[in-house]
C-alpha cells in the first residue's frame, strides 16, 4: 500500500526513522489490528495505534461508558456517557485519524463467535479485565496462528507479554488455570488511573513492532511493572511441553467458554438469598441476621445496607472470628462474587449456614432500592 501525500505528512516523524521508514508505514497502513477491551488498556492503545496509521483497527466491547471508567479510560469524554464503548471508540478514533477505518464489535466475546471475529484480523491486543476472557483470546490466537499482545493491571501493577506462533509461550503457559474469582477487578479493588496507560502504551509498541519488524518482541518474557517503586522487572519464561493449548498434545482444540457461577455453583451449607428475599427477612420482625458487608472501605462509604459491618475479603481472614458462629450471617458485596468466596470461607471458618445476597447490591437497588448508591 503506497502512501498518500496526506499520509506522508502525518507520518513524517515515522517516515524519519531509519528502522521504520516509508516501507514500515506501508505495513501499518495494511495492518489489521484488534482490540478487545476499550477500557483502561484498550484507550491508550487504540489512541496510540490510530494515530501511528495502523489502517484497520476492531474494537470490541459490549459495555456502556461508565462515570467511573473516566478516571483511566481516556478513549472517553463525559459526553460518551452511556454510550456502547465500541461505538464510543470508534468515533474518537475516526476523529484522530480519518486515514484509518475503524470497525466496532459491541458485542460479548464468546467462545461461538471468537473464531470468526479474530479470524478478519492480523494481530490481537487484549486488554480485557476478566481472567475467562484472557483464556478465551489466548486460545482463539493460538489455534488461529495470530500473535497476541496480552496484558494485565491490578491496583498499582501491571503485565505485559507477547505471544507470537511457533517463537514462545503463550498465556496459559505461564498461567495454566485460575478463575475469575481469584483476582479481584478494578471494580472491587480499584486501580491507579495512569497505571493502565503505562501498560496499554507498551501494549501499543509491541504491536507496532510486530507489524513493523523493528526491535525485539516480549515473546518468552513477562514484563512487570510496578507504579509504587516505579520499577519494571522481566521474567523468563519457557514454553511449556504440556500446555493445554500449544503444547505438544494439546487437550483444547476448539476455543471454550467457563461456565458461569450459578445457582448449583454455592457449596454445601451455603444458602442463597435473592434481594426480595433478604428485604422480606429484615421486615419479618425477628431477630436480623448478621449482615457483613466484605466491600472495600470506600466502597462501603459510598452506600450500604442499614446495620451491615464492613469486613473487606482482605481483611477477612484475620477478622473472622467476629463473626458469632451460630449467627448465620448474610454476605453481601457488589454483585455476589466476593460474597459467596466469603461465605466458603465462613463456612470453612465454622459459622453455620451462612447466606449469600445474590446479585449483591447491583441487585438490591435494581429489585428493591433504586436510590441506594452502589460503587
């Protein structure tokens, strides 16, 4: 692809470096790179990667921009609020650089359509915030052959690796199997707002070099960063011969979807309280269970149930004993993750019975109490 006079000018300070040159701007121009998640890693490489010419970028996304996200996902103003995120990015992004064509998928990534979408394009970058996500892509890549730039942020850290076919491991090489329970979100543990434009702007490089062929991809090395101690640490790492996915008898040959948490998912001795049944409880008259609010603390000051003590999950362990055991208390927490990990852990503490709020506060103000702020 021959570059326009227009596209010259744009990219001169590219077309002056010697690695890149003219013959790597043509390679961005007929790129096509997508991107899943517009969130916090997805806003900083989607800008960057638009602006460098990448000449096809996908979006995909099914949320709606939240006030909260604008703390980090500066891919969104405030007059994007409640707009889809992919269509949201796709307008900011047709606003940067009109050279380009940007294509929104506001959908849900699942293993049924992952093949397909991935499939038009030549390069993944994955900034989703769920752990069956992450597998979810790293596998449609492997069994595609695309290379993948994969990254992860939790409160003041973050990840960065590349995955590229047949030149190192992939995601499920340094991480076998975990669950989305295992790692709390931003949502639940919050997240310093520069810190995903540091990773998502590594992200962004190491595709530009991917497609380019300039420099050294992170293929065989994790890079950390750390944003407290400003400290960025690298890490070796193998290609694992009994990896599920690219190993060298692969079980996973079809891209497969985690079943989510249900209503068989509560363990023994575990109940399970929808809101209205929980608002029927506390209106009874008797005597009200123990309401334990395992939230983080400004979380809970944001707006909570009347009479719930806040216990956050970290603190939990050491303060579980708080907890009378024959009290059968109610566990509550944003949307009922965290809760019912709670409850299993309450359970295995000794206290008898313990109820899990399904849906969590999410539910509550959508079936009991709309007025009830909940962060």
């Amino acid at each position: 692809m021959t570059l326009s006079a227009l596209e010259r000018a744009r990219y001169q300070r590219h077309l002056s470096l010697q690695e890149i040159g003219a013959a790597g701007q043509e390679k961005l121009k007929a790129a096509r790179v997508v991107i899943v998640g517009a969130g916090g890693l997805g806003s900083p490489a989607a800008l960057y990667l638009a602006a460098a010419g990448c000449g096809t970028l996908g979006l995909v996304d099914f949320d709606r921009v939240d006030v909260s996200n604008l703390q980090r996902q500066v891919l969104f103003d405030t007059a994007a609020l409640e707009q889809m995120k992919a269509e949201a990015g796709r307008a900011r992004l047709a606003a940067l650089n009109p050279e380009i064509r940007v294509v929104s998928h506001a959908l849900e990534l699942k293993a049924a359509n992952v093949r397909a979408l991935l499939a038009d394009y030549d390069l993944v970058v994955d900034g989703s915030d769920r752990l069956s996500t992450r597998y979810l892509v790293n596998d449609a890549c492997v069994l595609l052959g695309r290379p993948l730039v994969s990254a992860a942020i939790h409160r003041f850290e973050g990840q960065v690796m590349t995955y590229v076919p047949g030149r190192g491991p992939c995601y499920r090489c340094l991480f076998p199997q975990a669950s989305d329970g295992m790692v709390a979100n931003c949502a639940e543990a919050g997240v310093l707002g520069v810190l995903p434009g540091v990773l998502g702007t590594l992200q962004a490089t190491e595709a530009i070099k991917l497609i380019t062929g300039v420099g050294t991809p992170l293929t065989g090395r994790l890079l950390t960063y750390d944003a407290l101690e400003l400290r960025f640490n690298e890490f070796r790492v193998e290609r694992r011969r009994d990896c599920a996915v690219c190993g060298d008898a692969p079980t996973i040959t079809e891209p497969r979807d985690r079943e989510a948490p249900s209503a068989s998912a509560a363990p023994d001795g575990v109940r399970r309280l929808t809101p209205q049944a929980l608002r029927a409880l506390l209106a009874a008259g008797a005597t009200a269970p123990p309401l334990i609010d395992v939230r983080e603390r400004w979380e809970y000051d944001t707006g909570h149930l009347p009479g719930a003590v806040n216990i956050p999950m970290s603190e939990l362990p050491q303060r579980i004993a708080e907890i009378p055991r024959a009290s059968q208390p109610v566990f509550i927490c944003r949307s009922g993750g965290r809760s019912m990990r709670a409850c299993t852990m309450a359970l295995k503490s000794g206290v008898a019975t313990p109820a899990n709020l399904e849906g969590g506060l999410l539910g509550w103000a959508a079936d009991v109490d709309p007025t009830l702020p909940v962060a």
